[in-house]
C-alpha cells in the first residue's frame, strides 16, 4: 500500500508533536483514538515537507528542532508563503525568510504531496488562502487547521472538480474546550435538562493563543467558538465561548473555565462550574491523522461527498454542521471498516 504523503505548514508545536507521533505509532497503539482509519495505520503516513517563515527554522533541519530522533530528522525546513504581519514571536528572530506564490507552487510540486496540513498560528488570514490556493493548482488536498475560512462553497466545487478535498475549518481538537463544551451541552439536552446560560473562557501560553489576543482575531474565534456550542441544543440559550488570555507560563497547555446553568424539575436550579486543563498540541493530533488517512480512503473511492463528514467531525467551523455524537458516529461508519 502506498504511504499518504503529507507537507505540513509550520514547524510549531502541533506540527512537532505529529512528527513525533508518526514515529512513536510505528510501534504502538497506546493512546490513539483510531489505530486504523479506512485501512490505513500511522504507519501509512509520511512527509515529505515541511514549511515556515520563522528565520530560525527555516534552512535547518527537523532533527534541531525536535528532540527526538525520527526518520524524518535530515528533513529540511523550506520557506513558507507570507502575506500577514509577522507574528511578534517571530519578528524577533529577524527577517522572516519566505517565498513568491509560485516559488511556493513549483515547490509543491516537487515535493508532491497528497495533503498540505495547514498548521500556521491563528489570525494569518491572508496566508492560509494564499496556501489553499496553492494546493489546489499543485493538485493537493488542503486540511486547514486555522480559524480562515478556506473551505467554502466555491473552494469545495473547484477542489472536486480536480477530483481533491479541501478540509476544514478551525481544527477541533479530540477532548478540547469546544469538544468538551458541546459534549456537555448535548448530554444535558438528551437528559431533559434545560440549559438557560454557559460561558467557556480560555486561557494559554502558545503562539497560537498569543495571535488570537490581537482582537479582531479574538472576535472572530469566539463567534466560531459560539455558534459550534449553540448547535447542541434544539433551542437558543446565552452563550458565551472564546479565549480571553495569553499566559507565557502555560507553555502549550491550555486552560478552559466553564459555567453553565440549566433548569430541571419543577424549574430547580443546575449549576455546574469547573476548569479542564489539556495540552494544545496532543489534543489534536488524533483529529489530524483521523482525518488524513479518512479522506485519502474517500479519495481512493473518489468518494468527495465524504468531505463534509470529515470536515463535521474535525472542525469547529465546517461547511455542514452536526451535532457532536452524530458526526463522531458518521465518520466512524464510514471509515472504521
């Protein structure tokens, strides 16, 4: 069988975890939400490059950025597209070393990957549209892991009619703040209750949280945030969801504060309040090589309508939105086989 040949976007912390994860699942099972996924293992996925802007890494090899041996280590990082102010983290290591649009296509297209994983901060808009574009003249799919809104209804149609998939958008992690909000949303409702109000504040210590402090992206993360929670309930209950602060000292771990309040019996009164700490970077790694190895099982059926299944149980903001248990129970009956 051939391996999926994946470029990732970002040599950050996601994409460090997944080159690490590719490696470990050689060996193991343990942890994996899916060891196979439409007959395909970890096992079955594999880089062929790897994309940044960021003047420390680009130029260098994977294996001085990861601590940990793999067979991708001697993989050179190759300079990324650039169409957004450079994130402050960045701007401070210098020049920011990118390349033209076509320069980037032509690059692609040695490389020839099957899927382009979209893994850059959050709030560089212009870039992941610039990136989605590049895919699809390449004759890649995209899976775009940010809060742009790359997979509309014109992108779907021109990414089919070259027989590929455009997959997103706003990456839902496995056991998340989002994942974990509708999860609670939807098995109160199944239980009768009525929810009257919820709120879910997120606080972190990535570059990605640090991006999305900037406040238009803050404004539109939160309205994605918002809608994904509210699809739980059959009705319109206040809701608040978003992240509110960046904190250095969380390093990659992200913590979430939730409140909810609902009414039972004879209206009584249900009140929950609690916190869920995860880590940003596992935490979505399951959802990630879930849905590569579903859409390249889709694609080798040339079975494209399976998009918008992939897309509903990845993403926050998907082109056709579904409840939680429902997108988790379709993807599974489509591709656990």
């Amino acid at each position: 069988m051939d391996k999926i040949k994946i470029a990732i976007l970002g040599m950050g912390n996601v994409a460090s975890t997944l080159v690490k994860g590719i490696e470990f699942y050689k060996n193991s099972t343990e942890g994996l939400w899916h060891p196979k996924i439409g007959g395909f293992s970890l096992y079955d996925i594999t880089i062929s490059a790897v994309y940044d802007i960021d003047p420390s890494k680009v130029g260098t090899k994977i294996g001085q950025i990861i601590d940990h041996r793999t067979e991708f280590s001697e993989l050179n990082i190759l300079p990324g597209i650039s169409e957004d102010v450079t994130p402050a983290r960045v701007a401070k290591n210098g020049q920011i070393k990118s390349v033209s649009y076509d320069e980037f296509v032509n690059s692609l297209k040695k490389t020839k990957p099957e899927f382009l994983v979209n893994l850059i901060s959050s709030g560089m808009e212009k870039s992941s549209e610039k990136y989605a574009k590049a895919a699809l003249e390449a004759g890649c799919s995209f899976f775009n892991a940010t809060s742009a809104k790359t997979a509309t209804g014109q992108a779907l149609k021109e990414f089919q009619s070259k027989e590929l998939m455009i997959l997103g958008d706003d990456l839902m992690s496995q056991f998340g703040g989002t994942a974990f909000h509708r999860g609670m949303i939807e098995f109160m409702t199944n239980r009768g209750i009525k929810v009257q109000k919820a709120y879910q504040l997120d606080v972190g210590g990535n570059q990605d949280t640090m991006n999305t402090m900037a406040e238009e992206t803050r404004e539109k993360k939160r309205q994605i945030k918002t809608e994904s929670i509210a699809i739980e309930a059959p009705y319109s209950f206040r809701s608040t969801a978003g992240t509110t602060e960046y904190a250095e000292q969380l390093g990659d771990s992200r913590v979430s504060y939730y409140w909810m309040e609902a009414k039972g019996f004879l209206n009584s009164t249900i009140e929950m309040d609690l916190s869920l700490k995860t880590n940003d970077s596992t935490n979505g790694c399951n959802v990630i090589v879930d849905s590569i190895r579903a859409a390249k099982n889709a694609l080798s059926k040339k079975d494209l309508t399976k998009a918008d299944v992939i897309s509903a149980y990845a993403f926050k903001n998907p082109p056709k939105k579904m409840h939680i248990r429902e997108c988790i129970k379709a993807f599974e009956d489509a591709f656990l086989n």
